[in-house]
C-alpha cells in the first residue's frame, strides 16, 4: 500500500512538473548510476573509467548515438555507494558528435573517486532518477543503466531501497538495467534481475570481473542506446 501511494504522488508531480517546450530534443537521456562502494578498490574503479572510455569512443556506440530521428542523446553520471552517504552527480552531456563522444570518453577516464562505503543500490538509483527531472532535456526514452559488483547492504539509517526505487522508476517511467559483475558473486546476476532490473525492455547483463568490464558496458551502452532495437519494444 505504501508503495503504491508513493508511485501515485510520484505520478502527479511528474505531470505536474512536465516537459518545457524549451527543452532540447534528444532521443535518450541516459544516466550511469556507478558503484563505489567498499567493494570496488582502487584499481577496479580504474577499470571502469577505462571501460566507459573505452566504451563511448567506440565506433560501434557512436553510431548508436546517431542512429535516432534527432541523432544524439543525453548522458549523466551519478555516482553511488552507501544508502545514507550523498550521491556524486555530474553535468548533463548532450552527445550529437564523435567529437561529442570523445569529450565525454576523456571526462570519464579521468573520473575521480566520490562516495564510499556500503552498497546502496536503492538510494543510487533513486538519486538517477531524480537526475532525470527538469534536466532541460526532452526525450521518448529515459534509462539509468546500474553496474556494481555487490546486492544492497541494510543501511545504518532511513534510506531509499531497492523496492521504493523501483516503484519510482515505474512511476516515472523509466527503465533500469543492470550490469552485474561476478566477480565477488557468482550469481549476483540472478539477484539484479529479481531486484533491480525495471520498466519496459529492462535487462541485466554481466561481466566475470573488471578487466572484462570493457567488453560488457560496450555491448550494454549499444542495446540501450541503438534506435531501431529500442522501436521494437514500444
């Protein structure tokens, strides 16, 4: 009951808020809700800079990128860890260009550490979707795309959880994915489909460790953000 009330007042402040005819058209607004909680050390945190740098100068995402009617999309970071701890939030990014892509790959290989502490997949994905409103940005799609290596720790105090995230998401609209690294969990792909996956077209997908995050988040960024895959789930 009480999540359904919330999706409800969830509901009416969206419509109420809605798009400004002022907005800039995108096809996407993306957010990359990344895990830097205690079990991510520094090394691996390096690996996942390199793999979204990676990953957005590849060819085969730009062309992702440029493959819907208004050829570009928007893209935010939101950094998370412990429930009760604050969430590190970047600028949006509008992505039109290769040019575009390779600015933001250069930003996030030189992104630095922010929250630490338990896993708070919950609170990271609620502060996503929040990054979403009143962006100045107007799209059909809006995603927050979860990568951790971990399932949600109890947190110490009041906090969003996983199920009132979720219920927000569906309110909104939005879609959440999930990629899963097995690394320290072998099934913890199972545990993201059951809890954090959300929304029309969601799905999980999974890295063995942090060097194969590369590989993983190239093939994710390109089924979330690819136009003609994305027209067959409406």
């Amino acid at each position: 009951m009480i999540l359904r009330i919330i999706a409800l007042l969830a509901a009416l402040l969206i419509a109420a808020a809605g798009a400004s005819a002022e907005d800039q058209a995108v096809d996407l607004e993306l957010v990359l809700a990344i895990d830097a909680s205690g079990s991510v050390d520094s090394v691996e945190w390096a690996l996942q800079m390199e793999g979204y740098a990676t990953a957005f100068r590849d060819d085969r995402v730009k062309a992702a990128i440029a493959s819907g009617p208004n050829g570009r999309i928007g893209v935010a970071v939101v950094v998370w860890a412990d429930a009760t701890v604050p969430k590190w939030e970047s600028e949006w990014f509008v992505l039109a260009t290769p040019a575009d892509s390779e600015r933001f790959a250069a930003f996030m290989g030189g992104l630095g550490r922010g929250a630490v502490g338990g896993t708070g997949i919950g609170a990271g994905i609620a502060a996503a979707i929040r990054k979403l409103e009143r962006n100045g940005l107007a799209a059909p799609r809006q995603v927050v795309d979860v990568s951790g290596d971990g399932r949600e720790t109890p947190p110490r105090e009041t906090a969003v959880l996983i199920p009132l995230a979720n219920a927000m998401a569906r309110a909104r609209g939005v879609t959440v994915n999930g990629l899963a690294i097995l690394n320290e969990d072998p099934e913890l792909d199972i545990w993201y489909r059951d809890n954090v996956m959300s929304g029309r077209g969601a799905f999980v997908m999974t890295a063995d460790d942090y060097v194969d995050f590369a590989d993983a988040i190239i093939l994710k960024l390109i089924r979330e953000i690819e136009h003609e895959q994305r027209l067959s789930l409406r």
